[in-house]
C-alpha cells in the first residue's frame, strides 16, 4: 500500500504505536463499524516494513467487515497487526509478555470499538494475558470464562465449504477425491484429520518439518511446501498465510476447485475471474472460514449454545451455495458474488434466530 492507497482506503481508523524497546510496530485498523462494533483478530508476524504491515492490516480488516456480514454477525470488521523486530519463536517470555500488555493498552484506548481475539501466532493464552488489562477480547481460554481456540469451528465450516462445493459443482463423493491442504497448523490439521476420515486422500504441505511429520503418521501424504499450485488435486484448501493465488497462478492451478481457511487467498482482483472463467470453483475465504467467528461471537455476544453455534456453522454450507447460484446467473467470480450477498446483508442485516 504507498501514501495513494493510503490515502483512498475506505476505513474507518487507525491506530499505530512504535515500542523502540523491543522495535514492534503494532497496527490496529477498524475497516467498519457500520453493523456494530468492530471485530478481528491478532496476528503477530514479521513485516517487510511498516507501510506492509498498515496494508495487511487493512486487508484484514475488509476480510473482517465482508465475513461478519456474509454471516449475520452484529459486529464490523477490524484487525490487529503486531509486526515483530525477529519471528514469534525467537520472542524471549518477558518480550512478548510486554508486546502483549502495549497491544492490550492500545485496544483499551478504543473503548471497545474494537474486540480483538487470536489470529495467526496468537492463541487463547494470549487473550488470557491480554484480557489482564483490557476487557475487549474474544477467545479466552474456557477455564476463564471465554470461548476458547476458534480453530475447530474454523475447520468445521471450511468442511462445510468443501461438502457444499463438492455437492452443488458435481465433483463427487468426498470420499473419492484428492483434497490437498496447505498448512497442517491448528485449523489445517483438524481439517486433515476430518477429511481423512471421509476416505479422501489428503496431501499436506507445511514449512515446518514437525508438523509435516505429524501428518504422515496420520496417512497424509506429504509433498514440499513450494509445489502446493503446481500439484493436481481435486479441492485445493490454503490454511497457511494469504495471497497464495495470484493470476498468473489460477491461469494454471491444477485443482477443479479452492476451498480454505486462509484469510485474503486471492493475492490481486483479477485472480478470482480467471477461476472462474477456467471453470474452477473458488469459496471465498471470507464466507468458508467463518466458523472461527460464529464461535466467538456466536458464545460470547451472542450467548448461543454449542448446538446453535454448530447450526450455524452448517450454514456456511448454504450461503456458499447462494454464492455460486449468484456467481453462475450473473456470470461473475465467485468473489464478485459473495461481495454483493455482503453488502445485501450489512444493507438489511437478517435478525439472527438464535
Ligand atoms: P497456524 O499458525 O496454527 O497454522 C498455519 C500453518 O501453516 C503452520 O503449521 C505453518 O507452519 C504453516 N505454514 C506457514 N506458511 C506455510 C507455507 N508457505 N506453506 C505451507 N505451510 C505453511 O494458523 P491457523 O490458526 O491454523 O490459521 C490458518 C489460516 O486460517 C490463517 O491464515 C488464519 O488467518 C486463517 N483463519 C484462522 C481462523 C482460526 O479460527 N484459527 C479463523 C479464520 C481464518
Ligand atoms: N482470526 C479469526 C478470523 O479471521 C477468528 C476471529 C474472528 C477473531 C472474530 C476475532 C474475531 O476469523
């Protein structure tokens, strides 16, 4: 993002603070307010500088806005960014306890327009220690009073996802297909592990050799982390980081369809027309990996049950096909598709039936 796109973002705040003690840059970006108080996860990662870590921020946080729309979620959309000075592993305890304080404070100082909760190298223990000094998270630890992980629920409707585009785009019996899955991380393997179960063969790829190891032993097949786009399958599912596909990628992927957890798959605008126009269906991150939010806000705003929270999940399943349905009668991306059900949806917000 440089100073134009800066300028012409859309949103609706900002809040940076520089700590030169341990040189983290942290980043929270409210994108929308418009349907309540803003939501989005943490995500602490190394940033190329701070203007990639204020652009990433602001991705995410538009993930946010169109996935707590797409869900009838009475929340906007925000995110948090802390761009750390070394990786997350290499943080001794006492830093990323006082990187966790700062960011905590500056949640604080916005009163709670916006709630964070875990993200990318952020877990249920982090929000224990953030919700020592601010009130304005989701995603504690259950034996504090939060729901816990979101990665269950976050897997539970991604499977939703890849049974509803397997059923509505004719590609078979779930277990007959190839189901490659990117990111054997807390989302990826419960993910694995639920498609094995179907008799799919499940290929896994993730950079940390631990992990891999891990899905081997569970019947995966484990292929290099570099030939992810370049490998046939029949359902591609992206659980690492985003901007995965680009289009020059989609001109080739070998995959009949992409269904994943990562937020923001696509890595430029044109890259969902080319899918579609090659006939690859691609669910839209925003609408496959809600379930993570429908399990936070779902318990603690909105006080459902597991078993309401579940209904809902399942959910994701139909909504994604009203995406294709739109997507096949108006002859747009699948992206373009889920965009408008969004703003249909934060236009006349549904009453949530709990
Ligand atoms: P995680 O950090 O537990 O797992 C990510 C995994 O991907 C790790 O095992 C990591 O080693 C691997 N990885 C990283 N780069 C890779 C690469 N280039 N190739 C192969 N593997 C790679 O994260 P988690 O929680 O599983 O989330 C996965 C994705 O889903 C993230 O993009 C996150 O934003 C998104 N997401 C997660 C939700 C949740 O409830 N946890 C909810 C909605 C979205
Ligand atoms: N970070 C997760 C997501 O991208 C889970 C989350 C949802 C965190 C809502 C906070 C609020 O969906």
């Amino acid at each position: 993002m440089d100073l134009a796109d800066e300028l012409r973002w859309g949103g609706e705040l900002t809040l940076t603070r520089h700590d030169p003690d341990t040189g983290t840059f942290f980043v929270i970006r409210v994108d929308s307010i418009r349907l309540g108080q803003a939501a989005g996860g943490t995500r602490a990662a190394q940033y190329a500088s701070h203007r990639h870590a204020l652009a990433d921020a602001a991705r995410l946080a538009g993930a946010m806005s169109l996935k707590l729309a797409v869900s009838n979620l009475p929340m906007g959309g925000g995110k948090s960014v802390i761009a750390l000075p070394v990786p997350r592993q290499d943080l001794d305890e006492a830093t990323w306890a006082r990187i966790l304080r700062l960011h905590a404070e500056n949640i604080d100082r916005l009163c709670g327009t916006y709630w964070t909760g875990p993200d990318v190298n952020t877990n249920s223990a982090d929000m224990d220690t953030l919700s020592e000094t601010t009130d304005f998270v989701f995603g504690r630890s259950i034996g504090r009073g939060g729901a816990g992980s979101s990665a269950l629920n976050t897997a539970a409707g991604v499977f939703e996802a890849i049974k509803a585009t397997a059923q509505f785009r004719g590609l078979g019996e779930l277990g007959d297909l190839t189901v490659l899955v990117q990111g054997f991380g807390e989302v990826g393997a419960h993910l694995a592990k639920r498609t094995l179960q179907t008799g799919a063969r499940v290929l896994v790829a993730d950079v940390d050799d631990e992990r891999a190891q891990w899905a081997r032993e569970l019947g995966c097949r484990i292929i290099p982390p570099a030939a992810v786009t370049t490998t046939s399958c029949d359902v591609f599912v992206p659980c690492a980081m985003g901007s995965v596909i680009d289009s020059s990628i989609a001109r080739q992927l070998p995959a009949r369809a992409v269904v994943g957890a990562a937020n923001n798959v696509l890595a430029d605008t044109d890259a969902g027309s080319v899918l579609h126009n090659r006939g690859i269906a691609y669910a839209p991150d925003f609408v496959a990996n809600a379930g993570g939010a429908l399990h936070l806000v779902g318990h603690e705003v909105l006080q459902w049950d597991a078993d309401t929270v579940a209904r809902h999940t399942k959910g994701i399943g139909d909504t994604l096909i009203q995406v294709y349905e739109i997507s096949a009668a108006q002859g747009i991306s699948t992206d373009e598709a889920a965009r408008i059900l969004a703003s249909r949806r934060t236009d006349a917000p549904e009453s949530l039936a709990v």
